[in-house]
C-alpha cells in the first residue's frame, strides 16, 4: 500500500508544478482578454458583473455572519468588563459617600445642639421661583436681565437672583408678569459680601466690568486670591451664605472678584422670596422701581 502511495505522490508532484506555473499566466491572459471583451462590448461585461454580484452576495453574507457575531461577542466582553470596572468604581465613591454622609449628618446634629443652646434664630424659609431670562440690558441700566415673572408670581424688589453656580444679582423692578434684575456687576450693584475662611465682611461693588471689586474690608483683612466670596445677609435683603465668586486679584488698587455665574449661559435662575419677620411688604411700598414701566410694557 505504501509503494503505491508514494509512486502516486511522484506523479502528482511535477502535474502540481505545472499548475501553478501556468495558473498565473492563464489569469493575466483571462483579465486582458476581459478587458478586451469590455472595450468591444459593455454590456456583456455589466451583466457578467451583475451576475457574478448575484452570486456572490448570498457567499458573502453567510460567511460575514460568523463575523458579526464574533465583533458583537467580543463588543459584548468588553462592555461586561467596563461594567465590572465601573461597578467596582462606584461601589468605592458609594463607601466614601456614605462616609461623608454620616459625616454631615453628625456635624448638623452638633450644629443643631449649639443653636437650642445658644437659643438661636434660624434664618426664614428661602422659596426659590424660577424664572426663564428672556432678555438683557435696557432701560436705566446697563447690566439687567429681563425675566418672564413678576409680582403675580410672588417676586418682589429687593429678592436674590441666583443661577446654578452662584448669585447672579438682585430684583430692582417688578411688572405684574415680568421683572428685571441688576446684576451684580453692574454699576449700581452693591451686595454685602464676607470671607468665607476669615469671616471679614465688605461690600461687593459693580463697575460694569465681568469682575467687580470687593470694597470697604477692614485694614486688618488679609486678602490672598482663591478665597471664596459668599454673601454675608447684613441688611436683611439677601439670604447669607450664597456663593458669589473667588478673588482673582490683589492689588493696591482693587480686589477684584471672578464670579461663579457664567453671564452667556444665563437661561434660567430663581428669585428667592425671603422676607424677615417685621419687615414691611414691597406690595404695601407705592416707591418699587418701575413697576408702573414695566406693567406699561
């Protein structure tokens, strides 16, 4: 059995040589004579190509199905790893969440303590109503927003306007459906301000610039840039505590303040409705600012 085995192999071998020497020449002749074939006629070579598409495109879309389902298995393993690393990822924010929550809860707790101790006031009930900012600038002003609620919806002169990052300014005049807020930066702008790791108050003053300046801190104040400006809520007027900006420069001449509201992305913001105890009503003064101008409008 062998012998013949090995006398067929003998014989193959030189058929297997020939092949291979004439193949290529046979597929050079093959694709001139096709485009020979192309240049005389067109049409022939189109339908052979539809043909060949034809039968083709079933072959192709069976073998590309292993292919698919290979690329989506492995689509899928990477996806259950990012999933695993994800998970593990939260499960540690989550302890250190937890951590920090009992935290909170143990220093408002204290907090609390001190206050029935001490016998202290809490502050009023800030109420915040949400305004859509539907215009800029105009009338006397040079720094205002124009914002779709007034006084039927509770916002009177003298509330805080804040935005998602910090404060934006306060109410200066009020329509029946819409009103306007100074900013803070502008001109006419002063907010009672305080250092929120020394506790040294001034005044934060508007110059019409995107920094205003923070004024009228003791002599002993120490100022250094990064510190955190919040509102102080001396007079009354404005709730304490509300993030205003960091000091971006110190100077002979200014402190100047970089605010936390980004003003070209003002969309929404909420008035704050905080009214202190004996404090008289905006709806009893006749002496609001504009209110007849903007119910005019």
């Amino acid at each position: 059995m062998a012998p013949r085995q090995g006398i067929a192999i003998r014989l193959a071998w030189p058929l297997k040589t020939i092949f291979q020497r004439f193949a290529f020449v046979a597929l050079i002749v093959l694709s001139i004579a096709l485009l020979f074939l192309g240049k005389a006629n067109i049409g022939v070579i189109e339908g052979l190509r539809t043909t060949t598409t034809d039968v083709m495109t079933p072959v192709l879309a069976t073998i590309s199905q292993p292919v698919d389902a290979f690329n989506s298995a492995v689509n899928k393993v990477q996806k259950l790893t990012d999933i695993v690393e994800e998970n593990a990822r939260l499960r540690e924010e989550n302890a250190r969440l937890l951590k920090w929550q009992a935290v909170g809860r143990a220093l408002s707790q204290e907090n609390e303590n001190y206050r029935q101790l001490l016998n202290a006031l809490s502050d009023p009930l800030v109420l915040p109503i949400t305004a859509r900012v539907v215009g800029d600038s105009g009338g006397p002003f040079v720094r205002t927003l124009l914002l779709n609620a007034g006084r039927d919806d509770g916002i009177r002169v003298g509330q805080a306007v804040v935005g998602p990052l910090g404060l934006v300014g306060r109410i200066a005049e009020t329509g029946t459906r819409s009103s306007r807020a100074l900013l803070l930066t502008d001109l006419n702008s002063r907010i009672p301000a305080v250092l929120e790791k020394s506790r040294h108050k001034g005044i934060l003053v508007g110059d019409n610039s995107a920094s205003p300046t923070l004024e009228f801190l003791p002599n002993n104040a120490i100022v250094v840039p990064g510190d955190r400006i919040v509102t102080s809520g001396d007079g009354g007027m404005l709730p304490a505590g509300r993030p205003i900006g960091i000091v971006a420069s110190v100077t002979e001449r200014a402190i100047r303040v970089q605010t936390f509201t980004d003003w070209s992305r003002l969309e929404y913001v909420s008035v704050l409705r905080y009214d202190l105890p004996g404090m008289s009503s905006p709806d009893e003064n006749p002496g609001d600012l504009g209110e007849s101008r903007l119910d005019d409008k």
